[in-house]
C-alpha cells in the first residue's frame, strides 16, 4: 500500500519514536540503534502484525476504564443482551430500563459516557459477557487508522495501545536481526494457517494467537529479546 508521507506523518513518527524509544531500547540485551528503531517505525503494518496486535490487547490493558468511561453509544446484538440480562437475574426489559438502551432491528444502543455496567474503581460488572465491540478495543480503532494510511497509528486515549504498538517494533528489529544474521525467517502463517484462522470468532482467534506467542519465548529469548519483561 503506497503512502504519501506528509509533514504531519512525519510529525507523528518522531512522536512515536520519542514515546517508545528507550523502553524499546531496554527490552534487548545487545544495542539497539535510534536508526534501527526510527525504521522499524516507518514499515507499513501487515495484516498478520495485526492479528498479532489483537491477541496483545488484553495482556497489555491496565484496566483504566478510559474507554468505558469516554465511550460512544455501545451496541449489542439482542440476544446477547438477553445473555447479559440473565446473567445478572433481570428481565431483558428491566435491564434495557435500567442502562436506558434502546433496541433497534436486533440492535440493542447502550448508553455511554459512562458504560452503566461500570462501577466502582474502574470495574466491569459483565466483563466476562461484554460485547464484541468492548473486546475489539483498541484494536478495530488501529484497524481503522490501518485501513485510511497503511501505518501503526497509536490511540491516544487508550495506554494497552502504546505497549502494542512498541511490541510489535520490538518484533520488527528482531526480524532485521534475523535476516542480518543470516537466520531464515519461517512463514509463521501458511495458508492453511490463515484460513483455519479467519474461521474462529474474535474470542477464539486471541486465544489462538496467545497460545501461538507463548511457544515463541524461548526463540525469541536466543534473538537477544529480554522475553522477562
């Protein structure tokens, strides 16, 4: 994808680099060049980087509830909120009262700025039932960004972005080591692979790619990454 990169692109990747250089820069047990990290940034994103992003988002999320706090109008499928609802010993029709939604054509709007299912300090109260559109955050927002520009767009508001962001420039250097070293770089994702992949739902595919992160510690460990932090 062809980019016309603008002063304010430019801008941005200084940002970046400023925001993340030296946590990148620690992470490595040899040293790692402003230069490697500067071009590590400019690398257009791919959509396998993405799936990767997807399963980082709950191991780096700090439980701020800025999202749930700031958020647009939720939607929900129906039937999921009649999950939430029996989940919580409510009629669909209390519960729909109580959060003042309103459904729509097998769409049920929540309200936001705040999500009325979160309480106390930051707490969700339907966490494991949230809807799709809780679990895809920040990720479908980087997507978007993705989809209009080609590159790694960091949401401002959300701090699991930022560590996501930085994970995968980590992961980027070490391919350039790799392929400086001389070592060849397997394809991580066949065909096969990608298909079975694009089967799972939202739920199924972070778990898949967790499980598939946890197998790669150890090499990457041997690619001078400091896999303990």
């Amino acid at each position: 994808m062809s980019v016309e990169i603008t002063p304010e692109i430019e801008g941005y990747y200084e940002w970046l680099f400023n925001e993340i250089a030296d946590r990148v820069k620690s992470a490595f047990k040899i040293p790692i060049s402003d230069e490697q990290i500067r071009a590590a940034i400019r690398i257009p994103i791919t959509e396998p980087e993405i799936m990767l992003m997807y399963s980082y988002q709950d191991a780096f999320c700090v439980k701020c509830g800025t999202c749930c706090r700031m958020c647009n109008p939720i939607e929900c499928e129906k039937e999921h909120f009649r999950k939430i609802a029996k989940s919580m010993k409510l009629s669909y029709k209390k519960l729909k009262k109580r959060t003042r939604s309103r459904a729509f054509k097998g769409i049920v709007k929540i309200p936001g700025n705040p999500c009325p299912f979160l309480e106390g300090k930051n707490h969700c109260t339907i966490y494991e039932l949230r809807p799709l559109i809780c679990k895809k955050y920040p990720m479908a927002k980087t997507i978007s960004s993705v989809i209009q520009n080609g590159r790694i767009f960091i949401i401002d508001d959300c701090p699991a972005s930022i560590g996501m962001v930085r994970t995968m420039i980590q992961i980027r250097i070490i391919a350039e080591l790799m392929e400086e070293s001389g070592i060849e770089i397997p394809s991580r994702y066949s065909e096969e692979e990608i298909e079975y992949v694009e089967s799972l739902d939202t739920v199924a595919r972070l778990r898949y790619f967790e499980q598939k992160i946890k197998t790669e510690k150890r090499r990457l460990s041997a690619l001078h990454l400091k896999t303990e932090q």
